[in-house]
C-alpha cells in the first residue's frame, strides 16, 4: 500500500475519487467510486465521509479493491466539527431511513444498500463483495448478508438502537436468515469495538453473539489504545474511544487500532480475492 497520510485536519476534496449519481429503488445518491478488483462497500459513520473515513477507504482501495463510499448523510468531504456534526446526528435520529432508536428493526435504508452491493458486484466481478459500516451505520453491513452478493461483512462499532444498549438493530427474521446464509456458506461476521464504548457495549456484542453464534468473531480493544486527539465531534459529542479505524485509530507500527485495520484488509483478501491475505 501507498505511505499512510498525515492526520487529517481540514476538509478532504475526495477529487482521487469518481463521484457517482445512483439510482436504486427509485433513490439516488451520490457514491464515491475508486480502485479496481472486487468491490467493498464503505459505509460512513456519523457525522458523514470525514476525511478520516476518506482515508480508510483509501487504504481499501490501495489494497487492491474497488471502493464504493455512499453519501448517506452530512457533508461530503468535511472535517468533522462539534456543532455542525450534531446538527448532522440530530436529523439522521428522526429520518424514515435510519430507525436509530428501534430495536429488533431493520433501517429502510439497508434495502438500498443490498440494491448498491448488488450492482458493485455486477461492475466489478470477483466472487463477491465486502461492505463495513461503522457507528450509525456498524450494523448495516449485517442487514447486507441478505443480499447474496456480500461475503465479507465488518460491523465496526455499530451503535444504533441507541436508547437500548442491550439490544441489536435487525429484524429477528432477517437475524435468522443471515445466521443460516453464514453456516451454509462456511462465512464470518467481524466486529470490532473498544472496551470503554458507551454506543457499543459489551451487552450489544453480547446480543450478537446470541443471535449470530460463533460465526460472529468479537474484537474487543483497550480504550487506551484510541487516538487522544481526535476531531472536534469526537472528542466533545462521542466523548470518548469508539471509531477503531477512523477517527480514533493511530496510524503507526504496533498500534492496535492499526492491527485491527490490517485484519480487516486481510478479511477482504480472504473472501474477495480467494488468495492469502495481504
């Protein structure tokens, strides 16, 4: 892969990407398309695709794949503030696309990303596709499973139903299927998180563990491993350790949180390009 970038501190003009208009189910969205080889699907956290987020997708796309980054909320490209990104957060909570406080629910919106999978799949062939989701959308990538096209499922400290800790945000039946697709087709579901996460505990691992059973492999790391000095949304609305491989992740050799990045690139080369993993 190309040398890691500096931390990034202002605004990313994403211009090293395509930026796509898609329609699916009648819905268009604007996607950031780079790479080639078999595709991943990069789902923002909140407050949107921070640089932070720019530059995970980027290591994805220099570990040989192609990346699709949808814009499901905030504005593209920005540094995430305080302010600006709570404003962000606040409008996702009450939209008919994201049932962020729902527990045992699938958001709508997972209906258009099985469309977006679907489609990566058909332009980039391979045998299937990987999708992360991260935070608001970490469970998303769970809900995905439905659409057989994705093999290589990330959940990275997925938050949401946000009012029930204990709780996981996909339907029982969907839960079902996905755990039935996962034993008949020998796959796995990662999921990573820090110990001090108040958005994602121990009980939600918990719950997915029970629904998922062993196919679902828990990366628990220390909140001491976290980047101190993350952007303003992080360090006064999160307040705390909680984006493994974004904005708290520290990009330098021995770091955890850069372990947990390799892992995940690993995972993608196992299922994606059938080969050892990078």
């Amino acid at each position: 892969m190309t040398p890691s970038a500096p931390e990034p501190t202002a605004d990313d003009p994403l211009d090293d990407f395509e930026r796509r208009a898609i329609t699916l189910q009648s819905t268009p969205r604007a996607v950031y398309v780079a790479g080639r080889g078999p595709a991943v699907i990069v789902m923002a956290e909140m407050p949107g695709i921070s640089p932070h987020v720019a530059r995970f997708a980027r290591w994805v796309r220099d570990a040989g794949f192609t990346v699709y980054l949808p814009s499901l909320f905030g504005r593209d490209g920005a540094y995430p503030q305080a302010e600006a990104g709570l404003a962000v957060m606040k409008k996702a909570c009450v939209s008919a696309e994201f049932r962020a406080f729902a527990a045992n629910a699938s958001s709508p919106v997972t209906q258009w990303l099985r469309a977006l999978a679907s489609l990566a799949h058909q332009e980039c062939g391979g045998p299937g596709v990987g999708a992360i989701g991260m935070c608001f959308t970490g469970n998303f990538a769970l809900s995905m499973m439905l659409e057989p096209a994705v093999l290589a499922p990330v959940l990275c400290q997925p938050s949401l139903p946000l009012e029930h800790p204990e709780a996981i945000q996909i339907a029982p039946e969907e839960a079902a299927a996905v755990k039935e697709r996962l034993e008949r087709e020998d796959l796995t579901v990662l999921a990573y998180r820090f110990d001090g996460d108040r958005f994602c505990t121990a009980q939600r691992f918990a719950a997915y563990a029970e629904a998922l059973g062993p196919r679902f492999h828990p990366r628990v790391l220390p909140s001491s491993a976290a980047n101190p000095r993350p952007p303003p949304f992080f360090e006064r609305i999160v307040c705390g350790a909680h984006s493994v491989v974004t904005a708290h992740l520290i990009d330098a050799a021995g770091e955890p949180t850069l372990a947990a990045r390799d892992e995940i690139l690993s995972f993608f080369a196992r299922r994606l390009r059938q080969e050892a993993a990078v």
